[in-house]
C-alpha cells in the first residue's frame, strides 16, 4: 500500500470539466498510477477556516486500442463534488502545511457506482474511497470553492471496495 500528497496547497480556480481523450497516459504532480491496485483511499485539507469549501474531480485513465490500434487513454469520471474543513488540524509537516484543517464532511454531486463517503460532518477526518480496478491511472483535480488553498491526499490498495461499487 502506497501512499502520499498528492495535490499540495493547490490555488487552483478554473470550473472542473471533463477531459477529453488523450494519446498519452496522464503525468504531472495530480497523478497516480493505480494499473495494479483495486481501490484508493483520498483526504482532502487546506487553509483558511472551519466550513470552507474545495471541490474536487477525480478521473480515472483506461488505456484502450483506437483507430488503427493505436492506444488511447480515455477519462472515466469517477467521482465530483465538495470537501468541507472543520476544526481538525495537521498536526505535521509531514502531511503537509502544518496547521492547516483536515474536510469534515465530502459530498459526491455526481450519480455513480465508483465511490462512497466516510463522512460524519464533527470535526473527525473524512475520507472518500473509490473503486479503480478498471483504470490504469487516476487524477485529481482541484477547484477553490471558497478555500484559500487545497491538499489533497491519496492511498491505494489491492483491497476491492465490493460489488455495490463496480461497474457491470
């Protein structure tokens, strides 16, 4: 099991579309390669304060044969929505900006059978698990609801979410 930040302290402020088709596999620090692992585990975190918003998207690649046979990577939503700060702080730098809040509450705004919610909205951390048997690489992106900044943390494992979270 692998894990690390995977996003840090982004400022990003651009609408999360969906992306297109590409003819290379995704690179860059919002990236993580998941070709031999079930599931992954993401924390969201950032700056200002109690209550503060970030959205987030997190798309997973599937290599496939195109035209011609040549190998495309086609982007799979796997799950869109909110992360809200409480009052839970990190407590390292290590994970990060020590000081910043740990998300409280993660809502999914989009309908799939991807992902689901550990989210008790008191303060205690919450985590979104999604299924990624069915991918090569996942990525996250990040957009400032009203936030100041964003850190976004991943773990993988081999472990399967269950059937009530795969596609058929």
């Amino acid at each position: 099991m692998a894990s690390k930040l995977l996003i840090d302290g982004s400022t990003a402020t651009g609408a999360l579309t969906h992306p297109a088709p590409s003819a290379t596999r995704p690179t860059g620090s919002n990236s993580w390669n998941v070709s031999d692992k079930n599931s992954v585990t993401l924390v969201f975190g950032g700056s200002d304060g109690d209550g503060e918003t970030v959205n987030y998207q997190v798309i997973g690649w599937r290599e496939q044969a195109g035209v011609n046979d040549v190998l495309a990577y086609v982007p799979i939503q796997k799950a869109k929505g909110a992360a809200t700060f409480g009052t839970d702080v990190y407590t390292s730098t290590i994970l990060g900006a020590a000081g910043n809040l740990w998300a409280d509450t993660i809502t999914i705004a989009t309908a799939n059978l991807h992902a689901r919610v550990s989210s008790v909205a008191d303060n205690t951390i919450a985590f979104l698990e999604i299924d990624v048997h069915d991918v090569e690489d996942v990525t996250v992106d990040t957009d400032l609801g009203t936030a100041a900044s964003a850190d976004v943390f991943i773990r993988d494992s081999k472990e399967r979410l269950g059937p009530d979270l795969t596609q058929t």
